[in-house]
C-alpha cells in the first residue's frame, strides 16, 4: 500500500492548489471589478466638480462687478447643494 499511496497523494495536492488558485483568482476579478466602479465614480466626481468651477468662472466673467464678486461670497447664480446660507 505504501507504494501505492503517493499517487493518491499527488493527485489531492494538485487539487488543492487547483482549488486555492481559483479562489485567489475569483478574489482578485472581484477586486479589481470594485477598482473599477471606485475609479468610475470618482472620475464622474471630478467631472462634476470641473464643470462646476467652468460654470463659476463663466458668472464672474460676465458681470466682475456684480455684487460680491471676488469678495469670497457666491455669485447669485451659484446655489449651493446645502442651500443659500
């Protein structure tokens, strides 16, 4: 039996392995996949903020006198997400 045994033996530590490296794999595919989304979403962020500041820039063109342009105060077109203070 003992010469016999390590074929057995072979055969269950290759399915071991076999069986850890899909799990590893399957680990990093969903890993990367939120990567992914993270990366997305941030980009849409980044994008929503450089349109706001376009938008801000274009309003204190328009009018530089207007009332509390360049004083540090918000143009009256510009609302915050929180609302007016």
């Amino acid at each position: 039996m003992r010469r016999h045994g390590w074929p057995v033996l072979a055969v269950v530590a290759i399915a071991m392995l076999l069986v850890v490296i899909t799990a590893q794999h399957r680990a990093l595919e969903a890993a990367r996949a939120e990567h992914d989304h993270r990366m997305a979403v941030l980009g849409q962020g980044l994008v929503a903020g450089q349109q706001a500041l376009e938008r801000c820039q274009q309003v204190a063109r328009r009018d530089p006198q207007a009332p509390g342009a360049g004083a540090g105060t918000p143009p009256a077109e510009f609302i915050p997400l929180g609302g007016r203070p």
